[in-house]
C-alpha cells in the first residue's frame, strides 16, 4: 500500500488530480479572473502591497465600508504550484458588502519555494495584517482566516501556530478559521503527480501535516467541501475535523452538497450564500464568547 487502501499513484492521482474528474479547470480559472477583475473594478482596493522580503510576498486589501471592522484573511489554492492573489479577488465581494475586510495573500510557489517557505509567508503576512490593521482602517483583534484547497491547508497551518513564542503576538491572532476543501494530510502527495513539482522531503510532509500539529487552543474551524468531490478531498476535511474535535477544539461542518472542486468557492459572490452566512455568523458568534 503506498497510502490507506491505495496501491498505485494512477489510484491515488484520480483521487487528487481534479484533470481526473473531467472538470474544465481552465474554464473556472478563466471564471475566477474575470470575476476578480469585475470585483478589483467595483470595490476600493489597495493592491500588492508587501508583506514580505522577497517580490512574491504582496497582499490585496479591500477595506470594508466602516472603520474597524472585522478582518477575513484569504489564502488562494493550487495545489501550492499555481495561481496567484489577483485570480481570487472575487472572493472578497460578499464579504465587504457585510462590513468585513478582505485580504487576499499572495505567496511564492513550488518548485521555486518549498512549502515550508509557502507556509512561513503566510504566517509572516498574519503578522503584518496584525500590525498594520489600523492603517486600513481595520481591527487587528478580530482577524479571521479562510482558504480553498492548499489555501484550506495553509489555513489549518495557521491555526496551530505559536504565535507568542514565535512571532511575541497574542495566541489568539486568529479568532476563526474556514478550511474550504483542504488537504490536511500531505502523506499521499509524493506518491502522486505533484511530486515532481512539489518535491516533498518526508520531513517537510511530517512538518505541515496539519492534523499531525493540532493545537492545544484555538479559535473556531469551518470545515466544508463539496458533495461532488472526490472521496478522498471528503475524508480529508472529515478526519481532520474530526481530530480537531477530539482535542476538544470548537469546529463545525457546513454541507456544501451541489458544489465541486472549483465551484465551492463561489459563494464569496453572495453575501446571503451558504457560505458568506457561515462565515459571518462564526465572526459574530466569537466576538460574543470569551477569548480562548
């Protein structure tokens, strides 16, 4: 068995390669900009505003439409090997309609980076949306998290960071998270076709294997993927969720049963979607409870 039940990469490739599904993949991503671009037109923005050391390291800013109002930090997929912040600027349309602050990071990509880089970017752009939430307008004690696919295992990564002892900011930088069709167990990926891209080590995999570093504390998690994708993508988000809750970590699942890979993250278009509901319900919800 290379993983679980799986003996040949041509299983697990089926599994995890969404070309394997007969999705019309350039067709979404073409989607995806067109819309980002609408949205980049409609919405003030500050765009590639840097984060970081290195010229991939920018975000995008789309201030809501009051002062200090709540943060959504979103982190983009594919597969860490492709597309970039400006491909996911739709996703800040329902948000900001609901008075809340999208980010959309960008991060550097393998092969030229190693995931442990990607993971490092992000975690550093955290720090920064922290400590210059203010100069958008924004409040840096209410920043949320959420991203698709890798974004979805960058969330979780984020998640189980020690802030304090790593970064000297407060544990509780991130009050909520939303995993959307994530990938929290990288076991599979150097038997499949992403290796020669991503080329995981077995110590990178052991590293940012999010449910291998589940937290002590935490803020809340939004797990949710589409009914029409792959066994495998549900299992992931099933198991890792399930782990969470066995620490006694404070998650929820949201069904999400018409949707496949790429259009589960449509409904950042609509403030009143499933989505966009779930989402802004958790961030009202928490400023509710007392901190972790």
């Amino acid at each position: 068995m290379l993983y679980h039940n799986f003996q040949t990469q041509a299983e697990l490739d089926y599994q995890y390669n969404p070309s394997e599904q007969g999705l019309d993949i350039p067709g979404y991503m073409n989607l995806y900009a067109t819309n980002s671009a609408k949205v980049r037109e409609k919405l003030r923005c500050h765009l590639n505003v840097v984060f970081g050391s290195t010229v991939v390291e920018h975000l995008d800013i789309f201030p809501a439409t009051q002062p200090q109002a709540p943060i959504l930090v979103f982190i983009h997929g594919g597969y860490w090997i492709m597309s970039n912040s400006k491909d996911f600027s739709f996703v800040a349309q329902g948000l900001v309609a609901a008075n809340v602050t999208v980010v959309v990071v960008n991060y550097g990509l393998c092969p030229k980076v190693t995931i442990d880089e990607i993971v490092r970017q992000n975690r550093s752009a955290i720090a920064w949306i922290y400590n210059h939430a203010e100069s958008f307008g924004a409040d840096p004690n209410r920043i949320h998290v959420a991203g698709h696919s890798a974004g979805g295992h960058l969330t979780a990564m984020l998640m189980a960071t020690d802030w304090k002892n790593d970064y000297a900011l407060p544990d509780d930088i991130i009050k909520g998270g939303c995993a959307i069709s994530g990938l929290f167990d990288l076991m599979p990926f150097p038997y499949t076709w992403l290796q020669p891209k991503i080329q995981l080590t077995w110590a990178e995999v052991l590293r940012n294997s999010p449910i291998r570093h589940l937290p002590e504390k935490a803020g809340s998690l939004l797990v949710t993927y589409g009914g029409k994708e792959t066994l495998e993508f549900q299992r992931q988000s099933l198991d890792f969720l399930a782990a969470w809750k066995e620490k006694e970590l404070p998650g929820e699942y949201l069904p999400q049963p018409n949707e496949n890979h790429f259009t589960i993250v449509n409904g950042f278009l609509d403030t009143d979607s499933s989505l966009c509901t779930a989402i802004l319900r958790q961030i009202i919800a928490l400023e509710k409870e007392p901190k972790f």
